[in-house]
C-alpha cells in the first residue's frame, strides 16, 4: 500500500496561476472559482460560485496545458470566506505529488510570464 503524503504547507513551492479558472464539486453542487495559487498541498481560489465551509469534502478539476484530459484532485477546505476558500489536497500518493510538482512546472512554463509567477515559500 502507498503511503500519503502529508508535507507542510511550507515545505511546498507555490505556484501563482493568475486568472486561471476551475471547477469544483461540493455539497453535491458544481462550482466554478479562479484559482489564486496552487502547490503540491493545496490551492487558494476567488471568485468562487457557491458557498463554502471549513472541512467541506471537495473535488477540484483543473485544467493544465500538457494534460490529455483535466486533473481531478480530492481536497478538504480548511478555510472559507466570502467568494473565496482554501483546501488541502488528500489521498495524494508519494508518486504523484512529484508527477504534479512537473506538471505545475511545465504550466508555469507554457503560460503567459505575466499571468503566472513563482512565489518561494
């Protein structure tokens, strides 16, 4: 059995996607959001279409640029405000978390240099 990842916050290179839109599923409804920035860990987003609440089960679909099909992600909320939340990425496997920090590189690489930034933690 795989073990999961459970990495700090801290510990995660965080990716700025500027207006980089996303679909979630909460609550059973769908919802469309902006994504703020984005690690190995978990995501921020504004503009978010439905109201959330801390420890909300979550699944969040991103598109990126060099995936045959979106990325769907499990994720519990652990902060939540007016049009805008916070989650932690679960269920993530050991194998996956560098496959995802490649492929956030690589759409770091392929976006706009104005659209997205490299924030170091």
């Amino acid at each position: 059995m795989a073990q999961k990842v459970r990495k700090s916050k801290r510990a995660a290179l965080r990716f700025k996607l500027a207006d980089k839109p996303i679909t979630y599923m909460a609550n059973g409804q769908l919802g469309q959001a902006i994504l703020q920035d984005i690690s190995t860990s978990g995501c921020a987003v504004i503009k978010s279409s439905t109201q959330l609440t801390k420890n909300d089960q979550i699944l969040i679909v991103i598109e990126l640029t060099e995936c045959d099909r979106p990325l769907e992600l499990k994720a519990r909320v652990k902060r939540a405000g007016d049009a805008s939340f916070s989650v932690q990425f679960t269920d993530l496997e050991d194998s996956f978390v560098s496959h995802f920090a490649t492929m956030l590189a690589t759409e770091l690489r392929h976006a706009n240099r104005n659209n997205i930034i490299l924030i170091s933690s």
